[in-house]
C-alpha cells in the first residue's frame, strides 16, 4: 500500500510540473546576425558572440539588461590586416535602438554601429 501511494504521488509531482511549467523562450537576440559597413558582423545566440572584426575572430558572451548588452570577449585570433580598422574588437557594451546596435568601449566611448541583418 505504501508503495502504490509512493508511485501515486510521484506521478502527481511529475504531472504538477509539466502543467506548471511555464513556456521556454528564447534568450533575446538569439540567432540574429549585426552587420558593419565592412567585414565586421556579430552572430549572437543564447547568450554567446560570434563574429570578426574584419580581420580577426571574435569569440565570447554575452547579457542583456534591457536594450543594453556587455560583452566579455574570450578567444579570438591575432593576425595583422593591413589597411582594416578593427574597433569592434574593443566593444564591451552596446545599446540596440530598433534596428541600429551602437557599440561602446570599455571607458564609455561610442566606437562604431552596426545594423540588424534582414
């Protein structure tokens, strides 16, 4: 008896979850791609960055708090590319304003846009 109460109530818990669990969302910004008016772009997905700075591999993380983002960049290459201004290598936050990411360094400083790929 006390073994069929245990399953009972197992069964009970188990199905209490699945009807109270509450629908899964997609973390903002998942699967969307930035794009410069270079080379430069960024692919953001659950919480991770990817990209180039035109010249070099951008890896790393990020969050959002609102239409703000911070960025903290891993690994990444290092070659040097003549004649390629990579400011995008410096970005540690941005703000998204519609469809337009303005992206700051790590002193505040507005370094460049990039734009919502369609």
């Amino acid at each position: 008896m006390i073994r069929r109460w245990g399953a009972i109530t197992a069964v009970a818990f188990m199905s209490m979850g699945i009807v109270f669990r509450s629908p899964r969302s997609d973390p903002p910004f998942t699967g969307e791609e930035w794009v410069g008016t270079g080379t430069e772009h960024l692919v953001m997905s659950d919480g991770e960055v990817r990209g180039s700075d035109g010249c070099n591999g951008i890896l790393g993380s990020y969050s959002v708090d609102g239409d703000r983002l911070s960025f903290s960049l891993g690994i990444g290459t290092l070659k040097a590319c003549l004649g390629v201004d990579t400011w995008l290598r410096r970005i540690r936050s941005a703000e998204i304003s519609g469809d337009t990411m303005t992206v700051y360094d790590r002193a505040g400083e507005r370094i460049g846009t990039l734009s919502r790929k369609v």
